[in-house]
C-alpha cells in the first residue's frame, strides 16, 4: 500500500476511537498526509521492516512501533525516524 493511502486510513481508524501507527518507506509523503502516528525506516521498498533474514533489525523496528503505540502522544500527528 502507498504511503498516503495508509495515512488516510490511519486517520479515518484514530477518528474511530482505534490507535493506529504506520511504517513509512516515504518519510516526505508521510509528513504531506500527517498521519496520527507514523515511524519513518530508511529501508528499500518492499522492505520496510528491513532486510529478509535479519531478525535483529525487524525486531528493532517493531519495538519501536509499539513504542512510539505506547508513548506518543495522541492522535499526532507524530512521526519517529528509525534512522539507518
């Protein structure tokens, strides 16, 4: 799913009383569309949990979206950065 999209869905879910938080590919999409709560990874597409195979990496990513669910304030906008 494009960036956008999933934005706006996210949006739409936060208005409905469901926290949401995305992984994003586009961090400059993400930052047009403002979703409520979003965490930028510097990874290829189709990887946005990074490389096949690296468990340690996807772990990091996911513990930093349950952290930015569990700390944020919200709904954000708010957008972290995993940085490389």
């Amino acid at each position: 799913m494009c960036n956008q999209t999933v934005g706006l869905i996210q949006a739409e879910l936060e208005r409905q009383g469901m926290v949401t938080a995305s992984v994003s590919l586009l961090r400059f999409v993400t930052e047009i569309v403002r979703p409520p709560r979003a965490l930028a990874v510097p990874f290829a597409h189709g990887q946005p949990l990074g490389r096949a195979g690296d468990a340690a990496t996807q772990h990091r990513v996911l513990a930093a979206l349950l952290h930015l669910i569990e700390h944020a304030p919200g709904p954000g906008p708010v957008l972290a950065d995993l940085g490389a």
